[in-house]
C-alpha cells in the first residue's frame, strides 16, 4: 500500500512537470506581412429595390430604398438633380413633389467614393381628379340591363356610379360599370364620380334604360376600324351574339367604321372587284316560343339586298334552303332550290326596313313588299324556330353597303 501511494505521488509530479515545461506570450511568433488584407478603394454598390410613392399622398412623394453594405450614407436625385445628400436613413421624403411622373435615383456613398450607378423609379404626387367624359349609358339596348362606359380619369383610384342619385357602387375600378339590378325601363339619370386620395371630380351625368322587349341588337357603336374576313367572331365584344362575314366566290373584304351626320357609327361593307356577295349572318339569335318579333334594320344601298331567316334545322349554324325553313314568306329559286329570301330596293340614302315576323301567307319576290298588302298572317315562334339564322346578303360585282342599328325586338 505504501508503494501504491508513492509511485502515484511521482506520477502526479512528473505530470505537472511536463506540462509548464515553456511559455509563450503575444509577439513572440513571427508573421508574414504579404498575407495581411489590403484596405478596399472602391465606392459601394447602388442601392437596391428603390421605390417611390405614386397617387398615394396628395402633399409629398416618399421614396424607399434597401440598404446596402459599406455605406456610410446615400444620395437621393429627382429627375436628374441633387434633392438630398448625406442621408443615414434608407428613406426620404419629398415635400415639394410634382403631380407628373418624376424620376427619383439613390447613390450609395463610403469613404472611397459613390456608387456608379443607380436603379430609377418613378413617382408622382396625388391630386384632385379632373372630371370624367365620355360617359356614356346604352338606350334599350339589353333587355334586362344598362352598360355604362367612361375615358380613364388620370389620379382616379377608383369611381362611384350612381342612380336618381343613389349609390350603385363606390368602388368601380376599371372604366365600364353593368346595372343589372333592377335596371330602369325608361331614360333614367346616371351619375359619376371619379375618387382618388385627394378628393372627387365634379359629377357628370347620363341617361340610360333597359328595353325588355329587345332581344337582339347587334352595338354598331364599337370600334370596326379596318377589319376583315373572321374579325366578327368575338362573343364578348359582340354580347355572345358571335356575328360572321360569310363570302361566296372569294374570300376578300373589307370594312370600316363610318361617322354618319349625327356621329353615330355604322358598318361600311365593300365588295372586292369580282365577287357575288357578302352575307352578314347573325346564327345565335334566342327567341321565345309562342310569341311573335320585328326586325328593323337602317340600310344604304346601291343595288337591291335581300334579307333572309331562316331556321338551322341541322345545327350546324347555317339556315335551311328551302322557303319552308323561313319565317317570311320567300319564293324558290329553281335553278338550285334555295330561297330568295325577301329583297329591299336599293337607294343611294339612308332607309329604315321593318318587318314582323313570323308570318305566312303570299310567296314573294317584290322590292319591300308591304305585308298587309300581300296578305301576310303574323304568327308566333314554335318549337325549332327558337334560334334562328339573321342573314343580310348583298348581291354586287362591285359597291359598298352600310348597315346601322340591326335590332330584333319583341311586340308587345
């Protein structure tokens, strides 16, 4: 036991012998100076993500920016020129902002220098928005509703519609606003206001009103500039409705929108040199079983043009030849079994043609035959007849055909 202990002993001090052999203290190893960092000579990098307010105040315009690193302070421009330097802060206020677009660019600065380039953004102060024009309400266009459009106001974040002066809505965005709420049958009074952070325009008014006793009326008011072949295919600019230019002998025409005397536009249709005809087609006309229509259309042409209505008893969007297929009264062409459908004399100024439909009665095929005269019955609309095919078709070599105000409307 007693040699346990000594050997233990002399164990413990070589240990700690060995271990405080030498010391060490700071600056006793040498140091290669070629591996010490160089101080950094260039400026910082621009700032990134810079953003400045657009219509969102109406007495400043604030600008925003990401900090960046090795910055000591930032350089705010406005549109080109110094508006603030030194700044510590990642942000800036411009109280003698502009309401026209402004250009805001932000330098970074360091002791080496500024950065060399900078991100633009644009802002602009709020305003008061001018009044609104162009506002304009359909008159017994739809049946169940009225559609009301406007020009863009500029500062307008949003707009109010209103009714005999009550609100309709006051978050319209967007310039059109559909009133099919219990839409009013006679001309009624509109109102519109633009709303931005700063204010409301003055108000303008309109008048407008639903006409349920229309059920078709092709909007000559759009915008046809320089269409052709297959352009009249779009079911939302034309109310799901889907009108198409139908050609035979060629595949070449041209259209435009036209102002009349009383600035309304209507379709202007030119035959190209050598063709037969241009067909106007309307296939998707809804019609109610049991009750009886006019059609009325304004038209101005050199030769004579023939109306057809036909039923697509097949379905496949084109109309049945044969006169049993029509709803007025037609003759048969013998020479292929079509029919003539009922012609309208051509005149070099504007005529409107009207006719009730569905009748039977004589066979015809005079210029614009008097349906009284003929003997004409007016019947109603049965079962298979709900859809059927509206065409106008214009027989010339040559020459050009306008068309205004194509409308199917219910008798009452």
């Amino acid at each position: 036991m007693i040699r346990k202990n000594i050997f233990l002993a002399l164990l413990t001090i070589t240990i700690g012998f060995a271990g405080c052999e030498e010391e060490y203290t700071i600056g006793d190893f040498e140091t290669d100076a070629t591996l010490a960092p160089e101080a950094r000579t260039d400026g910082p990098v621009a700032p990134s993500a810079i953003v400045a307010s657009y219509d969102a105040f109406c007495d400043k315009v604030e600008i925003n920016w990401m900090p960046t690193v090795r910055t000591t302070a930032y350089d705010v421009y406005k549109n080109g020129e110094i508006l603030a330097a030194g700044l510590t802060d990642t942000f800036y206020v411009d109280t003698d902002a502009m309401t026209v677009d402004t250009e805001y660019m932000v330098y970074s600065l360091n002791a080496n220098g500024g950065s060399e380039t900078s991100v633009m953004t644009v802002g602009r102060m709020a305003a008061t928005p001018p009044t609104p024009t162009n506002f304009i309400a359909t008159d017994g266009a739809y049946e169940a509703k009225v559609d009301l459009t406007w020009d863009a106001v500029d500062f307008a974040q949003h707009y109010i519609v209103k009714r005999d002066g009550v609100v309709l809505s006051d978050a319209v965005i967007g310039t059109s606003f559909s009133d099919s709420d219990n839409a009013p049958t006679e001309a009624t009074e509109y109102s519109l206001i633009a709303v931005s952070v700063c204010g409301v325009s003055i108000e303008v008014t309109t008048t407008g009103y639903c006409d349920p006793l229309i059920a078709f009326r092709f909007p000559f008011q759009e915008n046809f500039e320089g269409f052709t072949l297959g352009a009249l295919t779009s079911a939302d600019q034309y109310g799901g409705f889907n009108p198409r230019f139908q050609f035979t002998d060629g595949p070449n025409a041209n259209g435009s929108a036209t102002i009349k005397d009383d600035n309304t536009k209507y379709i202007d249709l030119k035959t190209a040199a050598g063709k037969q005809s241009i067909q106007f087609v309307f296939p998707e006309v809804e019609l109610l079983v049991g009750e009886s229509y006019r059609i009325s259309f304004d038209v101005k042409a050199p030769q004579t043009i023939s109306l057809h209505m036909g039923v697509d008893k097949t379905g496949d969007g084109f109309m049945g030849k044969y006169v049993d297929d029509y709803l007025l009264p037609t003759k048969e062409n013998t020479k292929n079994g079509n029919a003539y459908g009922v012609n309208i004399e051509g005149t070099g100024s504007w005529k409107t043609v009207s006719y009730e439909f569905p009748q039977t009665g004589a066979e015809t095929q005079d210029n614009d035959p008097d349906a009284g005269t003929m003997g004409w019955t007016l019947g109603t609309i049965q079962e298979g007849q709900q859809r059927p095919i509206i065409q106008l078709q214009m027989w010339s070599k040559d020459g050009t055909y306008a068309i205004d105000n194509i409308k199917i409307e219910l008798i009452d």
